[in-house]
C-alpha cells in the first residue's frame, strides 16, 4: 500500500518516512554546538548562600547561643539573696535573730522584726516576705511559716537556711505552709506555663499576620485592623486559658472572670509589642522580641526559680517583661487574693498600650517615608518630561 493510503481507519506510514521532517537541510545532522558548560561548584554555591541567607542563619545561630546562655546562666545554680523573712520574737530575742540572720555569708535572708505571729502571718500572706521565723522562748521548737504557692524553692531554700541555723543552736524547727498550691497545681507550675502559652501565642498570631500579607502594615488603617482582630484573639485567648487552667484541670479554680482578664491582657501585651517592634523593623523585630520575651523572659519570670533564687541581672529583668508580670500577677490573683498586683499590670497595660501606640506611629511613619519617596522619584520624571 502506498505511503499515506488511507486503508479503513488506519493510514500506512512509511518506515523511513521522518514525521515531521525538518526544512533545514543540516537538520537530519547532528549538532555540533558544544553543550553549555556547568558554572561550576564556586559559582553554584555563591548564588545558592546569598549574602541574606547567611545573615538569617548567622542571626538563627546567636538567638540559639543566646537561648542557652540564659536559661543556663539563671538556673544553672540557684542561690538564695535576700528572701525577705519576718521574725517574731521577744524583743531582745528578735534583734538578735535578726541581726544573725542578716550576717550570713552571702545574704541569703533580709529579716525584719514582726510584732506578732498574726502580723507575719498576714506579711507572708500579702507578699511582703516569703517566710516568717517564730521563735518559741518557752521551749526549743520553733516555727516557720512558709507559702509554697509563691514558689516552693524558696519555701524550699528558707527551710534549709533555718534548720541548720536551728541545728547550729541545738534547736529544732517545724515548717507550717499556710499557702500551699492547689491540689492539681503540683508543683505550682501552672501560673508560668499559663502566662508561657499566653505570650508565645500572642507574639506568633502578630507574626502570623503580618507575614500573610508583608512583613510590615501599607498604611495606619490595615494596622487598626490588626489590633481590632488581636484584640478579638486576647479575649478568646484568655477565656480559653481560664478553662483549662480551671473547669478542665482543676489547676487554679474560682478565679475564672479574673483569669481571663489577665490572660487578655497578657495576651495583648505580647502581640501588641510583638505588631510594633515588627512594622518599625521587619524581620529584626522579630527576631527582637523572640529575644526579649522568649530567651529572656521565661527564664526571669519566677516561674521555675523566683527571683531571690536567680543572679542579679536576671532578678532585676523579671518583673520588667511580660513573661514576669503575668507569671506575678496570675499566681498572687489565685493565691494570695491579688495582693502585690499593682506592678505587674502597669508593666503589661504599659506594652499593651504603648505597642499599639508604637505600632500604628510606625505605620504613619512608613506611610509618610514611601510618599516622599514617590514625590522624589515623581519629580526628575516630570522634569525629563518636560525637557
């Protein structure tokens, strides 16, 4: 059959027929272009690690180095300094005591003279110390109230310091905690993992929003709209930490309306500051508040240790960021009926508000920067125009 007859449905091709022959006459020979030639490993790896990528992974490196060094450099040994401690003794007894116990080596206890077991009692209570030595003139036993709920390290550390002064006077001493935590608190954990879990989400819910759609607000409205939505999620946030820190666990109930306030507050705090520090500086805001709230907050907070069990830097830190405030504030809200609140919510009302502030400022800022830039590249153009 002929090339290209049509038999039936079928059509013969011819088997030394090309299909689509080629309309170049050097076509049907092989090329002889050299095939392009690799740039090679140098030059490979010179586009593949820019300059930006190594600044991220040396950036990713420090906060790693930075992480270790101060979780390691707060807890890797706790010492006690200055715990406040009460004593309640006759009079010349108690100036004794107290003169003892503030010459220790090291000052590991600040004693003040209590007139009364009732009024150390309240002391512990309201926070104004964390101990109280009672010393018994009629016999060789004494007292120390502890509240384990503020911290059972120090309630820990105090006991220790007294047996072995009591030891050294061949008196004996029985420890009274008159606050411990609840039942299905443990460890009395339960504040810093709280406030832990209410940080973290606020900060990546920021992050997360401004990496949907650029790094840093267009304009001051989109950055309204974003607080308006991170102050929905705080209020969500906090009632959904109040129920499993309360009817769930049963970790820290009968405070849920007062939880969930703080934990909108906490909540908002990190966000807020976490939507300001990344619109006034992109990717280094965020790296600055992984910095401040994660590798030194948690560890400052007084969540594992307190702050008369860590080093001075991290003691003096603590109560300044919010991992610390809320952690403070929670505790004293479920235990010790909110006393020694007052400045933990003016650091947090403090970076809730003044990251808003900073935030939308930073949006107006940026708005009036890429104006100006637009006026100034406007403005050769025209005249180029006009030329």
């Amino acid at each position: 059959m002929p090339c290209g007859k049509r038999n039936g449905a079928f059509t013969r091709l011819c088997d030394d027929a090309p299909v689509n022959a080629p309309s170049s006459p050097s076509a049907g020979r092989p090329s002889t272009e050299p095939a392009p030639k690799s740039p090679g490993f140098a030059a490979e790896f010179k586009d593949a690690v820019t300059f930006r990528a190594f600044g991220l992974v040396l950036g990713g490196l420090l906060v790693q180095l930075a992480f270790v060094l101060s979780y390691v450099g707060a807890f890797h040994s706790p010492t006690p300094h200055r715990i406040p401690v009460a004593v309640v003794a006759p009079q010349q007894a108690a100036a004794k005591i107290v003169a003892q116990l503030n010459a220790l080596d090291g000052n590991p206890v600040k004693a003040t003279t209590a007139s009364s077991t009732a009024e150390a009692r309240d002391w512990v209570m309201t926070r104004r110390t964390d101990a109280a030595f009672v010393f018994n003139a009629q016999g060789t036993e004494d007292t120390l109230l502890v509240a384990s709920a503020g911290g059972p390290s120090v309630s820990q550390t105090a006991t220790q310091i007294a047996q072995k002064i009591e030891a050294s006077e061949k008196r004996r001493i029985s420890v009274t905690d008159i606050r411990p935590p609840n039942p299905g608190d443990g460890r009395g954990m339960t504040s810093f993992y709280l406030v832990l879990g209410w940080v973290i989400g606020g900060y990546l819910t920021a992050t997360i929003m401004g990496m949907a759609a650029g790094s840093r607000p267009a304009n001051r409205q989109r950055t309204l709209i974003r607080l308006g939505a991170l102050v929905l999620y705080a209020v969500v946030s906090g009632v959904a930490g109040a129920v499993i820190v309360g009817p769930v666990f049963d970790a820290l109930s009968g405070h849920f309306w007062a939880l969930s306030a703080i934990g909108a507050l906490v909540v908002m705090a990190s966000a807020a500051t976490a939507l300001a520090l990344q619109t006034l500086l992109g990717l280094l805001g965020t790296g600055l508040v992984i910095l401040l709230f994660v590798v030194l907050g948690n560890p400052s907070s007084g969540g594992v240790y307190p702050a008369p069990l860590l080093p001075p830097f991290w003691s003096a830190i603590g109560q300044a960021l919010p991992p610390g405030a809320g952690t403070t504030l929670v505790r004293n809200t479920a235990y010790f009926s909110g006393h020694a609140t007052s400045s933990a919510l003016w650091v947090l009302s403090a970076y809730a508000v003044g990251g808003a502030v900073l935030a939308w400022g930073a949006s107006w800022w940026r708005e009036r920067r890429a104006a100006d830039a637009g006026q100034e590249t406007a403005t050769p153009a025209a005249s180029a125009a006009t030329a």
